[in-house]
C-alpha cells in the first residue's frame, strides 16, 4: 500500500528512513500530536532510549484507538535536545518499524516544556 520513494538521482538516506512515503488516494489519515516519555503513572525516565520508547508505546496506543498500528506510521517528526542523543533515539526508533521505515526528520530543539524530557515524537499515519 505505502510505496517508499528513494530516488537514485539525489543521495540515499543517512539511516534507516525512507526520504518520501507515498499514500494512494483514499487512504484515512491519522495525525499524532507530539508525544513525550513519560508513562501513564507520570513517570519520566532519564534516558533517552527509555523515554523514546514511551512515546513510540504512546503513538502505538493512539493509532489502536483508530484500528491502525506503527505499519502505517508514513511519517515521523522527533526532536531531542542534543546531538548526544542521536544514536540512543535511531536505535529506538529502528527497533519500533518493521521493512519500510516511514519518512522520518529528526531536530536538535533547545527544550521542552519540562525540563527532565529529552525527546519528543509525532507521527502520521496512512491506511487505505
């Protein structure tokens, strides 16, 4: 259903992301607001792998409520507060997406909110 679009005339992706995701016409979209690491008992953890996979676990439960799941994620937005936490968020995110990964931007932000957050998640989704 979600054909990635990698054209050879420009360079490959610098990880595990497709630089373009189309959706065939009709396909129901659901947009996710950005979600943050912290569980549902309100506990922040202090890493970033720890607090990447709350948000992931979070834009998981969102898309059931819609009947869709992480497959038909068709784009990532991730922020994190420094180029410390790179790696620790790819690793992360590469184990949450099966063969296609989404289109996918990552920024350095200079915070959030609350201080203790690290990494902030929002996604879209595509089903026909």
């Amino acid at each position: 259903m979600l054909k990635p679009l990698n054209p050879p005339s420009i360079h490959p992706p610098f990880a595990r992301y497709a630089h373009g995701i189309e959706i065939p016409a009709g396909a129901r979209l659901v947009l996710c607001s950005g979600q943050l690491g912290i569980s549902k008992e309100g506990d922040i953890p202090a890493g970033v792998e720890d607090q990447a996979a709350l948000c992931f676990t979070a834009i998981a439960a969102i898309l059931a409520e819609a009947g869709m799941g992480l497959g038909d994620v068709v784009r990532i937005n991730a922020f994190v507060t420094g180029r410390e936490h790179l790696k620790g968020y790819m690793g992360v995110r590469d184990r949450f997406f099966g063969e296609t990964p989404p289109a996918s931007t990552l920024m350095i932000v200079s915070g959030f909110a609350r201080p203790e957050f690290v990494v902030e998640i929002e996604a879209l989704a595509a089903r026909l």
